[in-house]
C-alpha cells in the first residue's frame, strides 16, 4: 500500500473553498426553486416567497398556508428535495474535513507499526 502525504494547508483551504462554493451554489439554486414554485402555486410576492422557501430549506416549516391542491403538492415535494439538498450542502461542505481528519489519523496509524 503507497503512503501519500497529507496535501498543504494551502492546497486544503483551497479544496474547502471550492467545497463551499459547491454548496453554497446548491443552497442558492434550491432556495431559487422554492421562491419561484411559491410566487406560481401559492400566489406569493418574492418577500413571501423567500420567507417561505428559506424556512422549509432550513426545516422550520411552512408560514404560508396552501390553498389549492397543486400548491399543497408543491410544498410536499420541495420540503422532501430541501431535505436531501440541506443535507447534502452539509456533506459537501464537511467532506474535506472529514478526509483530511482520516487521511491525517491513518498517516499517524502507519507510523506507529
């Protein structure tokens, strides 16, 4: 088995920058997709709107009750997508760190053979 080294710190702020960004871009596009599906289905202003998607993105819950079966299908279907994005923006966020903490902890395992 080949022992790589750990990458520079420089190359690892790097990696957790772009790992930002990458979720940060998730997180933009799907609060985009909720003020956009609550200003059609709920007939909302974007200030509504926003409020409404932001809290469902983040798991609070809906402030705006749904009026019409398509709005109600709507809000069904973008809590379960916000849900799996949330997460996801998390996991992406956290993978660098995650890796470089293992990566670090089996150099250090290695080394004491």
């Amino acid at each position: 088995m080949t022992k790589q080294k750990l990458i520079s710190k420089k190359q690892f702020k790097k990696k957790l920058l772009k790992s930002f960004l990458l979720a940060t871009g998730l997180l933009f596009f799907s609060l985009l997709l909720g003020v956009v599906g609550y200003m059609h289905f709920y007939q909302l202003n974007w200030v509504d709107a926003l409020l409404d998607a932001s809290m469902i993105l983040t798991g609070m819950g809906p402030v705006s009750v749904a009026q019409s079966n398509s709005a109600k299908i709507f809000a069904s279907f973008y809590a379960l997508y916000s849900g799996i994005a949330f997460l996801t923006s998390v996991a992406v966020i956290s993978a660098p760190l995650l890796h470089r903490f293992l990566h670090k902890f089996h150099l250090d395992l290695e080394d004491d053979d």
